[in-house]
C-alpha cells in the first residue's frame, strides 16, 4: 500500500454551526463545504489546513456511528484518514494480511472521495480510515 499524506483528521461534533465558529472564529480557518452523507448519517463540514482537512461530523441519527460514538465517548477525535492511490488495491492486500475491515469494498465518502474504515482493534484502537479521490 502507498500512503500519500494524512487526507483529514474526522472530529465528532454535538453541533455543526457551533463547531464551525470555533473553527472560524477562534482558529481563522474557513469552512468550504459543509455536506450530508446519508449513507454514514453524517452532515459534515470541512477546513483545508495546508495539506490536509479537517472534517467535522454531526450525527443526522442516533442509532448511526456518529451518533453512537458521540452518546459512548462524547465529542471529540474520531478517525485519521490516509489518502492512497488505489483504494480497491489497498484493501485487497489488507485483506490478505488477515486486516480486520468496517469496510471491505469502497464506500462513498465526502468531499469527492471513496472510502473505506479499518477496524479500530487492528489499529492500536484508532479509527483509520483509507480514502481515494474520485477520478
Ligand atoms: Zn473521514
């Protein structure tokens, strides 16, 4: 697998517009998109910074995983996102090394991307998630 940069870092949030004016207002970064994905039931909103993102997530559903992490552990970090070239490539040689995947096939993502999660207990307890630029 080729890893090219820290794609985003995902934040679980109570509330987008009052994240969004940390953010904002206290940080000085600008939010450029802010997007629904039903299939995670998530409304997300993102900051460039540098080279990567941050990507803010607040559940649209209580039973979703957002949701759930956020009525386990509250707000806060919730996954790394590492950009690779070819995400269909990097889950088969996961699979291959007996990984255990969330996601065994690309999901779509936000923010043009296809995704896909590694399961926390195969990575030290941290939501990884790998993703691919839609072509
Ligand atoms: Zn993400």
């Amino acid at each position: 697998m080729e890893i090219q940069k820290i794609e985003h870092i995902g934040i679980a949030v109570k509330d987008l517009n009052k994240s969004i004016k940390f953010y904002e207002d206290v940080l000085g970064l600008k939010c450029y998109k802010i997007e629904e994905v039903k299939n995670q039931k998530v409304k997300t909103a993102f900051f460039k910074v540098g080279n990567t993102k941050i990507e803010l997530l607040e559940s649209t559903d209580n039973e979703g995983p957002i949701g759930k992490f956020i009525e386990k552990r509250g707000e806060g970090l919730h996954h790394i996102a590492f950009g690779v070239y070819d995400l269909k490539l990097s889950l088969a040689e996961l699979s291959d090394k007996n990984i255990k995947l969330i996601d065994d096939k690309p999901q779509e993502g936000a923010d043009n991307l296809d995704i896909a999660f590694i399961n926390p207990k195969a990575a030290n307890g941290v939501l990884t998630e790998l993703c691919e630029a839609k072509k």
